[in-house]
C-alpha cells in the first residue's frame, strides 16, 4: 500500500511536497485506526524514505535504481521482522500450554509416542514426548506433585530436589526440551537416546528414604 505509493510518486517524478501529501492521505485511511504491526512498519519505512527525500538535493541520490535497492533491503527486513514476530508468537503459545500440551495422556501413551517418532527420526517430537512421559511417571509416583502449566525447567527443579543424583540430567533435559520447543532445534538421535536414558533411570529410581530425624525436622 504505501510502498506502491512512494514508488508511484517516483515514476510520476512528482515533487516532495506531494509525495508527502499522498503519503499522509494514504495513513489515514480507516484501515489504519487500528494499525497492524505489518502497517506500523510499512509507516516507519514511509518516514525513512521520506528522509531520503528531504534530505537529498535534486531526488534521491542514484536516481530510481537506487531507491529500488532500498526498497529491496526494506522489504527483506520487513520479511525478517515479521517471521520474528510470528516465532515469538509461536513460542508464546508453548509456553501457555506449558510442559504436556493440550492433550492428556500417561506416561505409558506418551512413551510410546516417542518411540513412533523416533521411528520416524522426527527427533524434535520423539523428544518432547519422552519428556513428558518422564514428567508423568513423576507425577504419577508422586516424586513432584502434579503442577497446571509447569514448564520443563520448573520439572527439573521440583524432580531434582527429590532426586539429588538425577539434578544435574534433569536440567540438561530440560534445555533440550526447550530447545527444541521454544528455539526450533531439530533435535538429532543422540539427544533422544539420552532423554530415553534418563526415563529408564528414572523409572528404577526412589527418593531418599526420609529418617526420624529429618521427618521431624519437617
């Protein structure tokens, strides 16, 4: 929209004055009440060229194949903002689904998820689903209590106080699980076989046997 305007204004060679004149006419368009952030930035790039505008003797320096190559450069930075914007949008909706998603399975279910994928070599997937399988037989053992919303970070805090030795592999779980959830890592065998690893550990694993002592220290 206005970029079709600045390149008319161009063409036609009119003057800055009414290249301005356009430019303003075109933003206050009912459209723009609301403005998108596509809109705000399409606003922005307006007011950068029409710096280049005002401040250029004569035109704009190089003639038009130069404006063509700003365009060319504002245009990829528009695409760059707005797939920016829509992974931030992304991630923002991981987050409020939190660790397991919007579906509710058992450990059992999500296990054999995993291996599917893994089949697969959907590695990503493959990990995500063992680390939820990982988080509900937690829950179901009653090793951490079951928690709405919790994040993998949060599992890994809550399940290695109750588990010391399994600390430090819990939070290397978790930052795979977030890589590959929230920074769009395409995760690889190794990372799997690892998270599998640790669901197999976990699974013989009990909580240190509470003493008189301690039991009355709580």
């Amino acid at each position: 929209m206005i970029i079709s305007v600045i390149g008319a204004v161009v063409l036609d060679d009119i003057g800055r004055d009414e290249a301005r004149r356009r430019a303003v006419e075109e933003l206050v368009r009912p459209e723009y009440q609301q403005e998108s952030l596509i809109d705000r930035i399409f606003r922005t790039v307006q007011d950068f060229l029409d710096s280049l505008l005002d401040n250029a003797p004569g035109g704009v320096p190089g003639g038009v194949f130069a404006l063509v190559v700003v365009l060319l450069v504002v245009a990829a930075l528009v695409l760059l903002i707005a797939w920016q914007a829509k992974r931030a949008t992304r991630s923002r909706r991981a987050a409020a689904d939190g660790l397991f998603g919007v579906r509710e399975r058992t450990a059992g279910e999500h296990r054999a998820e995993a291996e599917r994928l893994a089949g697969e070599s959907r590695w990503a997937e493959a990990i995500r689903e063992r680390l939820r399988a990982i988080a509900r037989d937690l829950e179901h053992r009653a090793i951490v209590a079951p928690q709405p919303g919790r994040t993998a970070d949060e599992l890994a805090e809550a399940a290695g106080r109750e588990l010391p030795e399994f600390a430090a592999r819990l939070a290397v779980a978790a930052r795979l699980f977030d890589d590959v959830t929230y920074g769009e890592a395409p995760g690889n065998a190794e990372g799997y076989q690892a998270m599998s690893g640790l669901d197999q550990d976990l699974r013989a694993a009990r909580p240190a046997a509470i003493t008189p002592a301690t039991a009355g220290a709580r």
